[in-house]
C-alpha cells in the first residue's frame, strides 16, 4: 500500500513537472512570439524610417542639384544686380560681366553714344574688355548702330589715317569687324551675323557666289592634280569630269574678277593719296598733312614734329640749305623770283599764274583770299592727278573709274588732267 502511494506521488510530481514544463514551454513559446513579432516591427519600422530618410535624403539632394543647375544659368548685373539667364540679349564680356538688356545696356550704350568718340568703341564698364562686335548689334536699334559705326570710323580715321582700311563692312547688312590691315590685303568680307552670313568682295561689294565658297580650297589646293590627270585622259574617259572642269574655270574666274578688284583698290587709295596732297601739303618729316588758311603765309611749322617747310614747294629750311627760312619767299619783281617761293597766294594771283574771277569789285579781302585759295589748291590737284594719269596710263585711269564711280565723279574732268599745268 505505501509502495503504491509513493508510486502515485511521484507520477503526481513527473505529471506536475511534464505539465510547469509544458507552461514554460508554451510561455517560451509565447514570449519568442512576441519578441519575433516585436522585431518585426521594429524591423517595419526601422525600414519605414530609414525609408523616409532616405526619401528625404533624395528630395534634399535633388533640391540642392536643382539650385545648383539654376545658379549655373543665372547671372547677375553689374549694375542693378538683378538676376539674368546666361541667355540674356543685353551686354557680356569674356570676364564673365553682365548688363540687363531692358534698363542697364540700354542706358549705357545711350550713354555711350551721347559721349561722341570718347565713348567709342564700347567697351565692358566694369573691365573696359572691348565688346564683341555681334553683341554691340544685338542691343542697338538700326539708328543707334548707324551714328556708333560712324563715330567708330571717324576716330579710327583720325587715330590710324594709314589703318582705316581695318575696320571692314558687310554690304548686306550692319556688321562691321576690326581687321588687322598689317596683316595683309583684305579682299573678302565674311559676315558673321546669323542672319546674313554672307561671303562679298571687299572692294566691290558684290556677293561671292555660294559655289566659289565652297570650292576655294579644293580649286587652289588641287588645281595641279586635276590638270595632270586630264593631260593623261581622252575626252572619252575624262567626260565625267569636264563639268568640274568648267565649273572650276568659272571659279577660276570670279577669283581673278576679285583679285582685279584688289589691285584696284590699291590704285584707288594712291588716287586719293593724291586728292589729300592737292588739297594740303604734306610735313616734308613726320608726312602730316598740313593745310593753310585762306589769308596765312606759305611758311609752315608742323605742330606734331614743329619741322619748318615751304607750302608751295614743299621743302624743308634743311632741303633748301638755307640759313634763314624766311630768305626763301620773294617778291614777285626781285631778282631770285623764279628760284622762290611766294610768301601769300595773293601773290599767285597777282603775278598771274591764278585766275580768279571776281564779280562783284566790292568783294571783301577775306573771300576773295578764299577764292584764291580755292583755286589753287584746284590747280595743284590736277597737275597731281595728271602725273598720276601718266604714271598708270589710260587703261588702268579707266577702269578705276569704271569700278570706284567717286573718282569720275571727282569734281575733275579727264580733260581737264589731261591739260593740266603747274603752277
């Protein structure tokens, strides 16, 4: 009986250890449960954030990029400092200086242009870098650009007399550009303007036809390949390249047209060489021209190298071997009249070798000083242009006058050049 009694209490005991075991189990269970299903959320949750952050993290950065790609195609005024596209038609130089086309260009190429030649060319007012020629065109009305063209050929002129020929035209439109005259004859003007763009004689200013463009290299650089390889074809194996070889002539010769231009151009700045030295005489040193006053003597004193010469005969004190200057001027009826030179022109006229006609014989000492004046400068002109005529012959005055009709119309007749005498 006692055995079994202890039998049943330790089956009570295995059962209650089967049974805590079986809680602990389930409450392991249960408790690996809840922390599978709280890492799980955590986990959820943990992706969620790092998500949104990352989210975040995307937004931020395209935002950044997007301020950064703005700051790259935004510029600001030099003078208002406004913002502007990198694309703005006002004013920009190469260092990167910008104008604003609606107030601030406008203002200063106003500015600019009420300056007169101090103003021009127009350069950047923060660098004083020149401004491109393209973009000056941009921000100028057509009124604007014609007086700014003006200014900047008159003082050119005035600076650099021997390089005005640098600044060069397009005949089609409004672009001008600098060129370097040193650097050579310039016999074409290549339009830059996106709306022309045209290719036109310098000295003519016709358009040089599309297909000589585009066969100026391919004509001078194979000019010798084509011509030996027809020598050693028949008509009949060449055929196919005898249009190329007509085209080529047609080349050929619109280039010989322009290079006639050339020479003549060349011909017409001698021309007006001769035009300004009737007109003036030229310091015997530094080569200034010199013009007198209607009423002033012939003795002149060159304000830029203060050399003394005569203004009839063009000679300096040194050229004459003369110590005192003045003893070269004479009077009409002393004894070395025929070796110098008349003090006044007045004299010229009195002697006989100029004639004016005079209405009125009440005309004042100042016009007909004028007139005298007037006409001598006509007579050396045409004794200058006649030796010009001789020099050059008929054919070559012709066709100077056939392709530059200034100088028919040169206020000068052939004929009168032709029995032109010296004074």
């Amino acid at each position: 009986m006692g055995n079994r009694n202890t039998r049943n209490q330790r089956r009570a005991l295995v059962f209650r250890n089967e049974n805590f075991q079986q809680r602990n189990a389930q409450q392991r269970n249960l408790q690996q449960r809840n922390a599978s299903s709280e890492s799980s959320s955590d986990n959820s949750s943990n992706k969620s954030d790092s998500s949104s952050e990352t989210a975040s993290n995307t937004t931020r950065t395209r935002t950044r990029n997007k301020d950064v790609e703005t700051k790259k195609h935004e510029v600001n005024c030099s003078a208002c400092l406004d913002k502007l596209d990198v694309s703005h038609g006002g004013i920009s130089c190469n260092q990167n200086h910008h104008l604003c086309l609606e107030a601030c260009a406008k203002d200063y190429v106003n500015t600019k242009i009420a300056d007169g030649m101090e103003g021009v060319p127009l350069t950047c007012p923060v660098c004083k870098l020149a401004i491109k020629e393209n973009i000056i065109q941009r921000v100028m009305t057509e009124e604007q650009l014609e007086q700014y063209t003006r200014l900047v050929v008159l003082k050119s002129s005035l600076e650099n007399p021997d390089d005005c020929d640098a600044i060069v035209y397009c005949p089609s439109c409004n672009y001008y550009e600098y060129r370097n005259a040193t650097s050579g004859d310039i016999m074409f003007v290549y339009c830059q303007d996106p709306n022309c763009m045209k290719v036109s004689c310098y000295t003519c200013k016709s358009t040089i036809s599309s297909h000589v463009i585009s066969g100026l290299e391919c004509v001078h650089e194979n000019f010798g390949t084509r011509n030996r390889r027809r020598s050693n074809q028949s008509d009949s194996e060449d055929s196919s390249f005898e249009p190329y070889l007509i085209d080529n002539e047609a080349i050929d010769g619109e280039f010989e047209r322009h290079f006639k231009c050339n020479s003549l151009r060349a011909l017409k700045h001698e021309f007006d060489s001769v035009i300004q030295k009737g007109q003036g005489d030229e310091c015997p040193k530094c080569h200034l021209i010199g013009n007198k006053n209607p009423g002033d003597c012939c003795h002149m004193t060159c304000p830029q190298c203060e050399t003394e010469w005569c203004y009839i005969c063009g000679k300096s004190q040194e050229e004459l071997g003369i110590g005192d200057f003045y003893s070269h001027f004479t009077d009409p009826d002393s004894d070395n009249a025929e070796t110098g030179c008349y003090m006044y022109l007045t004299e010229l006229y009195e002697a006989g070798r100029i004639v004016v006609t005079i209405d009125d014989i009440d005309t004042d000492e100042d016009t007909i000083d004028s007139a005298i004046t007037d006409e001598y400068h006509r007579r050396r002109t045409l004794f200058l242009l006649k030796k010009f005529h001789e020099k050059h012959g008929s054919d070559a005055f012709n066709e100077l006058m056939e392709q530059f009709p200034a100088v028919e119309n040169c206020g000068y007749s052939l004929q009168e050049i032709e029995n032109a005498q010296e004074i």
